[in-house]
C-alpha cells in the first residue's frame, strides 16, 4: 500500500465504491491527494465515548484503575471504580461527565431507539411556508404556518412536515433556498411575521422585494417594542450565548457588506473582516450596536413565532405536531464557516456521485460539519444542532441521512465526479441522536425520519429500523427488482409513506407529464416520443397498482384520489400528502438540478388552506385518511 492510500484509509477515504448499478468504481489518487490536503484529520485528545445502555464501556486512552466520579446527566453524582480502563455498565441514558484525577470525558449512553410514532395509524400533510396563503402576506410565514397547523389538526391530521427553516442571509433575496443555510442553529428571520396584508399577492413569489420588505417591517416592529419585550429579548440574547452573538453579527456585517459591495458571504468581505475576533469586527461591533440588536430581536421574534406555531398543532389535535427539517450542511460562505470553521470541511463541498440521473455528479455547493472536528469537540456541533432543529418540532426528517454514515466530498473548484466517501462516525451520532430524541420536545420525545431516499449501502437502512428511524417510502419510487410498481400493503412498516416530496412531481403533474414538459423546455428541445411513451407505460403500471381493475383515466383527479388512498392503505404508521397533493396541484415546488430556469421555492398555493379545505374533492380526501 502506498503512503498516499495509507493516509486516506486512515483519514477514512474510500478508494474503492460502488455505483448505483453496483459495479465497482476506483477513485483516483489524484482526487485522493487533493481531498487529503484539505482534511484536518487531529482528532485531539479523546474527550467522548458512546455506548449502549447496560454495557461496559471501554475508556480511550489510558485512564488508572481505581475509583472516579460519575456525573449523570441529571446532575446525580455516583463513584465508580475503573478496572483495566473499563467502565462499568450505565443503566440511565444521557449526557454523563466522567472525572479522575483532574480528567474528564463525557460519556454518552444511548436509549435502545428513537421515539416511536403514536399508538396506530396517522396522516399529516407537508408544506413549503412560504406557499401558504394564510394571513394575507407577500408569502407564507410562521404565523400563516400556526393557521395552518390548526386547519390541519382540527380536520384530522397527526403531523405537519415543513421544509428546513435554518437561518438564511437576510440581506441578500437571492439566496432563498431553504437548503443552503448560513446556519442551522438559528432561523430564517424572513419567516418571522411582520407588516400589513397585502391586497394582490402574485402566484409566485418576488423574493427580490418581499424580503427586503419583511426586513423593513420587522425593523418597525423593532423600533417599537415596549420596555417589557426589549427586556426579554435581553434576556434571551444573553441565554443564547456566544453562538446567537456570532450569528447576528454576521448578520450584520452581511448587510453592510452587501449593501455597500454586493458581496455574497464572508469571502468577500475585506480580509480584515475574516477573523470574527479580529481588531476589525470588534471595531464593527462597537459603531453598529443597534443593527446587531436588531438582528438578535428578529431571531427572538421568529423563535417565538414558530413556537407558537407548535403550540397551534398540539392544540388543534396533531399527537406529532410539526415535523421540522434538517438540512444535511452549510454554505462555505455563511456565518458558521465565519465563526467556526474548523467545526466544517473547509475548502470541501458535499454532494453525490455519478449515477443514472446524474452521470456528472451532484455538488451541492455546501460543506458538512469534520468528523475529526466532532470527535475533538466532544461532538457538541452536532448535539447543538440537534436541539436547535428538535426545537418547537415533534418529529424531524434528516436530510439525505445516509451523511450520518458517509459523505461524498469534492474539492471546491473540481467536479463532482472528482469526490471520494468520507466516513462519519456513524454509531457515536446515532446514539446522540437517540439522546436528543428521547428528550427532546420537553421530554416527551420526537420522532426521526431519515431521508434514505435513492442509492443506500446494503444494511443502511435496517440499521436505522434498529435504532427506531423511521425511512421514507414514496409513491414513484416503490418498485421490486423487475420494476414493477409495489402494491401498498407491501411496503416497509418501519417507514412513513409519501405520495410525493418537494423534489419530485406531484400526483397529477406525474401523470399530465408536467415534469417531462419542464425537463424538454429547460433543454430547449420538443418533447420526445420516447419519453412521452416511457411515461404511457409508467402511467399504464401505476394504474394497474392503484386503479382497482379500471380503465386508466384520462384526467388526473382520479389518480390523485387513488394515490392518496394507496399510501394510506399501507403499514406504515403515518401517510404524508404534501399540500401540493391534498390540493390536486399540478405544479412541484422545486426542480432540482435547475437554479433560475425553475422558479423554485417560490410557488403559492391558489387559495387559503382553510378554503381549499372547504371544497368538495379536498374534503373527500380528508373524509377518507380520517377513514383509513
């Protein structure tokens, strides 16, 4: 073995991977060596140790034998005595602080699995914020978001997925999609509810003027707050610490920056203004006081108003409430990677490799948090971002969690074919993840759905049954081995079931071949007979599943009556029928592959949700989910 694949196999490169088609593919070492001048693989000294509950625990490093003192989580101190570097079996799950001799090491014990769904079967519906209608706003936000939690809750639903509400660059309205946040520890203060309705709110929306107006309204809101709620937002600002400060002035260093230069994130600041501790930033915080505070009240505001939110869904009904969504990384450019970038993969990007639907490469222009910076820090990235996303949710769906396990990464500038897998430290993050769930939601638990969608590693997904994740079946995607179309009550109980997600077609622009026409357009060509042909078998196979010995229709409304009533006749303990679905859309919310060609994350729904619930043919498909 040479040193070059010495040093990548240690550092937890895969050399050697399998393509969706299972055959062997070798990366090479060039890719190899630039991925590895990237890394910062120091692990430190060893600060954390998982393990199951009622097991030993084997120590790192050498620790003497003899007594030592055992911190539980809940504050319970207990002596304990080491012999030959092994720590007696826990029995109480949690956070646990070992010390010896001025030594310590936090010792995480994991339940046996994730919260279960409620007793039963339950449905619940999916929404992109900004598309509701509620409240009359430029565009939906957390309030629209409490409305329309209690008009699903009180009609019968269970759960409300939304899309991630990380906090975003509020100054720059080009960079609205919910998927490449600046953090995933605060939130998308554009989705904080401000200002007066609006009397003609387009079908789409124009990010370009509605959130510089949000900004401008919640900058009213700021202004004239009464004494009372300038102390609370004091007090909340101070509770959040070092990481909320950092956040807002990066907030407010963007604005300046962005204002004054266009620039795009921290990369193009001045190089004086890179070191968030530097003479620079200091000097910036001291003349801009008051946009820093601003920005602070706004993240308060919009923490409250989605937790009021949450408070809707529960009260209305919802046993899960809304099911918050964590995206898979961060932009390279944005206040993480500003303030703590030895946390990330810095100079990597994340995304997929070569297959079928994607023969270059996906890179999706984000990093991911180092698995030799999580093992240095005692995982406390991780376990912070876990609670700001488990936060005001009942359930979360993690996004492409096979990153849990294994991320592809690429050397910024190189294509994505160019990438190689980077290992995680898969068990230590299940078993926090199983920590953060269990107490999550003031300790009544949470439920995790893991996105493992598309091309798995053999066991992947049986391991998340193991630990009670569940996975996500959808309708297009559930074939056998020979293609065919997978009948309902076959599908994998340990899952929840899907009509549609926001990356894909929805029920009735599937079968009008919407998405086809899309695809033809963007690449400047007619439609084609072949695909029009392949989509008249696909239609012809799915109605034969679906279609209870009937012709296939000709127009759509049936199949969407007809794909509800398949993913509400499987095992799965809970059926999600996004909003686009339950109203019979024609439209999908985002197109992926496409930037501007698309206008995705941009999409209203025609009508309130409380109206569209109103009609005939979305009463029936409520009338029959609450059946099922």
């Amino acid at each position: 073995m040479s040193d070059l694949h010495a040093r990548a196999e240690a550092a937890g490169l895969s050399r050697e991977w399998q393509d969706a088609k299972g055959q062997a593919q070798c990366v090479s070492d060039e890719a190899l060596a630039a991925i590895l001048d990237r890394l910062d693989t120091d692990h430190g000294e060893p600060v954390f140790v998982s393990s199951e509950l009622d097991q030993a625990i084997a120590l790192p490093g050498t620790w003497r034998d003899g007594p030592a003192q055992l911190t539980l989580d809940n504050g319970e101190v207990r002596s304990v005595v080491l012999n030959d570097g092994i720590l007696p079996a826990i029995a109480d799950w949690g956070h646990h602080r070992l010390e010896q001799g001025g030594r310590s090491i936090t010792v995480a014990v994991a339940p046996a699995r994730c919260p279960a769904p409620p007793p039963g079967r339950h449905w619940g519906s999916a929404v992109q914020i900004p598309s509701l209608r509620e409240g009359g706003g430029a565009y939906g936000d957390f309030a629209s978001l409490a409305m329309a939690a209690r008009t699903l809750g009180q009609s019968g639903a269970s759960a409300l997925a939304i899309s991630p509400v990380h906090a975003l660059f509020p100054a720059d309205a080009s960079r609205f999609s919910p998927y490449a946040p600046s953090s995933r520890l605060f939130r998308n203060i554009w989705l904080a509810p401000a200002g007066d309705p609006v009397n003609d709110s387009p079908p789409l929306i124009d990010w370009a003027t509605a959130a510089p107006d949000r900004l401008r309204d919640l900058r009213l809101a700021y202004d004239r707050l009464d004494d009372k709620s300038r102390s609370d937002v004091a007090r909340w600002r101070h509770e959040q610490g070092e990481r909320l400060e950092a956040q807002v002035r990066f907030d407010a260093l963007q604005a300046h920056f962005y204002a004054r230069d266009r620039a795009q994130g921290w990369r193009d600041w001045p190089s004086e203004y890179h070191d968030p501790t530097g003479a620079a930033v200091t000097h910036f915080v001291a003349e801009h006081e008051d946009a820093i505070a601003f920005y602070a009240f706004a993240q308060w505001w919009a923490d409250c108003a989605l937790a009021q939110a949450s408070t809707a869904a529960r009260k209305a009904g919802m046993g899960i409430g809304l099911i918050a969504d964590l995206a898979i990384g961060v932009a390279a450019d944005g206040a993480d990677s500003w303030s703590r970038p030895g946390e990330l993969l810095s100079g990597l990007s994340i995304g997929a490799p070569p297959d079928p639907l994607g023969p270059e490469g996906q890179n999706w222009g984000i990093t991911a948090l180092s698995p030799f910076a999580l093992r240095r820090l005692g995982f406390a990235p991780f376990i912070q971002t876990l609670r700001a996303v488990f936060a005001h949710a009942g359930g979360i769906r993690i996004d492409h969690a096979l990153g849990l396990c294994r991320l592809w990464v690429i050397p910024e500038g190189a294509p994505a074919d160019q990438g190689a897998y980077l290992a995680m430290p898969f068990a230590d993050l299940l078993r926090i993840l199983r920590i953060e769930a269990q107490r999550a939601n003031d300790g009544r638990g949470a439920i995790v759905i893991g996105e493992d969608l598309g091309t798995v590693p053999p066991g992947f997904r049986d391991t998340m049954a193991g630990v009670g994740m569940l996975g996500m079946r959808v309708l297009p995607f559930e074939r056998d081995a020979e293609g065919r179309f997978t009948r309902p009550e076959q599908w994998d109980a340990q899952a929840i079931a899907m009509t549609a997600t926001h990356d894909i077609p929805t029920v009735r622009g599937w079968w009008t071949g919407r998405d086809l026409d899309w695809r033809a357009r963007i690449a400047g060509r007619s439609l084609s007979s072949e695909d029009s042909e392949h989509r008249a078998q696909e239609k012809a196979a799915l109605w034969a599943m679906i279609g209870e010995d009937t012709a296939p229709p000709s127009e759509p409304e049936p199949v969407v009556d007809a794909a509800i009533k398949a993913v509400a006749a499987t095992p799965c303990p809970l059926a999600i029928v996004p909003l686009e679905d339950l109203l019979g859309l024609e439209e999908q919310p985002n197109l992926p592959g496409t930037i501007d060609e698309h206008p995705n994350w941009r999409r209203r729904l025609p009508e309130t949700l409380d109206a569209a619930c109103r009609s005939e043919a979305v009463a029936a498909r409520i009338a029959m989910l609450n059946a099922r």
